[in-house]
C-alpha cells in the first residue's frame, strides 16, 4: 500500500475517534461511540497494511441495519439546518445527521468489505 493511501486511513482513524468522543453529549453515547470506534479499528487496521474485511463486513451490516432503521422516522430537513448550529434545533435534524454518519461509515468500509478480484 502507498504512502497516500496509509495518510488517508490515518486521518480516516482521528476522524472516527474525533466522532466518537463528541458523544458525550448524546442522548445515546454508548452505541455511536462503538460504531465510531469499530470503524476507526477498521481504519487503524488498514493504516496498518492489515485490512479486516470481516471486520468491515460487519460494520457494514450494521452499519447499513442501522441506518435503514432511522429512514422511516426522517422528516423534512434543510442543508442549513444540518449545517448550521450543532446543537440538536429539532429531531428530525438529529436524525439526518445521524443518518449522515453511519453513511460516512458504511460508504467508507464498503471498499475493504467487498471480495477482491483476482488477477488473470
């Protein structure tokens, strides 16, 4: 694995720790905290030259469960509001970021979760 490549998993692994402890604050810490954590894990692992793809695998299910279960309760939410002040202005906000951030997980795992294809 390149250099780039090594630089951007460990960003991805401060990143992910960096959303795990802003929990402190959430109504429901211990789950998000975990899911950040696995998938700085995942990161730290792939930093490594070690990628995990049942590590991955895993945290896209639950990742991808997770978020699946947050859809139904979405309601209308503007790019200002996700944007703007971080304090939870309304639950459907909370929601959508939330969403936003097992996404970001999902679409970040996704890659080392795949089979990879042989050579001919």
């Amino acid at each position: 694995m390149n250099l780039f490549k090594r630089a951007l998993h460990g960003l991805a692994v401060a990143l992910f720790v960096l959303s795990a402890a802003v929990q402190h604050n959430d109504p429901d810490p211990w789950g998000w905290a975990a899911v950040y954590l696995v998938a700085a894990a995942l990161a730290g692992l792939s930093a490594a030259g070690r990628p995990s793809p049942s590590l991955a695998r895993g945290l896209v299910g639950v990742a991808s469960l997770w978020a699946l279960s947050i859809v139904p309760s979405l309601g209308p939410v503007t790019l200002d509001e996700l944007v703007s002040d971080m304090e939870m202005l309304r639950p459907e906000v909370e929601l959508a970021r939330e969403l936003g951030g097992l996404l970001i997980i999902t679409l970040y795992a996704l890659p080392t979760a795949l089979p990879r294809r042989r050579g001919p």
